[in-house]
C-alpha cells in the first residue's frame, strides 16, 4: 500500500490542504510533502495524528477488502458531518426518496 497517495486521497476528499493537515496533526509541513510523495513513510505515532485529524481509524486506513468511497462521496459525508440533527433527517428523507428510481 503507498501510505502516501492513500494519506493524500483521503486528505484532498475532505478538502484539507497539506498545510492544515500539518498544522492540525502537529507534523512538520515539509514531511507531510516527503510522506505524500513516498520520499519518506510516516512513524506509527506520526500516522496515528495524521488519521485523528482526517476523522479515519488505522484499521479503515488499511482496509483493503472494502472499496474506498469515490471522492464525491467523501465530499458529501464530510458536509453531512456538519449538519443539525433536523437537516440530516432531511437529508436522509431525501436519499429515501431515490430508491428504486
């Protein structure tokens, strides 16, 4: 697995730069540049930070059975993590109303 394309996927999905990533996770903005371009693999501790700060858990980070969501989807859970209880209920509503269609 490159821990790199996999950290800069799940990081771009969410519309995180690498510089908030660094300055969120507390890591050196020049290694989240060498991790991203597989110049440099991350520590386990250097990785946990970088998986609390994209809201993943180690295991769904190297999940390989499980197809990763297409990017229009993670864009789309990552703003429904910002909505009012009442907002998803709608929202849920409205994707009920799609089935079989």
């Amino acid at each position: 697995m490159d821990l790199g394309k996999r950290i800069k996927t799940l990081r771009t999905s969410r519309g995180i730069s690498a510089r908030h990533l660094a300055q969120s996770s507390g890591i050196d903005p020049s290694l989240i540049s060498k991790i991203e371009n597989g110049i440099s693999n991350p520590s386990i501790d250097t990785l946990q930070k970088i998986c609390d700060t994209l809201d993943v858990s180690m295991s769904d980070f190297f999940c390989t059975q499980k197809v990763d969501p297409s990017e229009d989807l993670l864009a789309l859970m990552t703003a429904a993590r910002r909505l009012t209880p009442e907002q998803i209920k709608i929202l849920t509503s409205l994707i009920s109303s799609f089935k079989g269609k």
